[in-house]
C-alpha cells in the first residue's frame, strides 16, 4: 500500500466542520471563504500538520526522533509497513510514541490567533458595509 492510499484512507474527522478556518489542510490551492470578500483561508504551518495524512495535527504523537504525528495516522502507517518509520525508514514501535503536548498547545494557540484575525476582518467587512449605509 502507497503511501497516497494511506491518505485516502485517513479521513479528517476530528476536525470540527464548523471550524471554517482549517477546511484548508489538504487542498493545495488557496480555498476561499465566501463570508470574509473571498480571502484565502489559513494554511497551517508545516510543522502542524502530519508528514502522512497533510492534515493539521488534532492528536499528535512523537517518536524516538523527534517526528510528530497524528496519532491515527502513524498507527495504521506501522501496522501496513512493518514498523518502520515513514520519515526515516528505520525501526519504530508503538510503545515509542508519546503525546506531543507542546505542539498540540501551540496548535490551539494558531488555531485561537486565527479565529481572532477571522472575526476581526469580519467586524471590518461589516464596519464597512455600514459606512457605505451612511452616505446615502
């Protein structure tokens, strides 16, 4: 099984489908947003999202080496190819993973800085729209 199978496998539903700022994780063209005059939706930093599934990290898990995961992810990678790591080839085991706590809060922490960029471009698109009301 190839690596593109594994991503097709791996859906994203831990992600919430109302977070409209994250839709964006796997689509290698700018997505839009019809509600913020058609702005491009954040892409994540590379280093929040998984080197398998390309999706933004909601579970992360750390191995031996220091690569992070989704915790999905690097389960069903180990299972189909034998134990060996997907970064580096070499040999890793289930019981070296460990939650990434430090990258998961810091993902919240993007995730919280977006939400505010969002609802403050939005309060301006309606602060202008009112001032458009005025002139009339």
């Amino acid at each position: 099984m190839s690596l593109t199978d594994l991503q097709q496998q791996s859906p994203t539903k831990s992600l919430l489908s109302t977070d409209l700022l994250l839709l964006q994780q796997s689509s290698p063209t700018p997505t839009h947003n019809p509600s913020s005059n058609n702005s491009p939706l954040p892409t994540p930093p590379r280093h929040y999202t998984c080197p398998i599934q390309h999706t933004l990290l909601a579970d992360p898990v750390i191995d031996r080496e220091g690569n992070t995961y989704e915790r999905t992810a690097i389960l069903k990678w180990l299972v189909l190819s034998d134990g060996m790591s997907p970064i580096t080839g070499n040999c890793m085991s289930v019981e070296e993973l460990v939650e990434d706590g430090v990258v998961k809060k810091a993902i919240g922490r993007w995730r919280k800085e977006c939400w505010v960029r969002f609802l403050l471009a939005d309060a301006n698109n309606d602060g202008d729209d009112d001032d458009d009301d005025d002139d009339d």
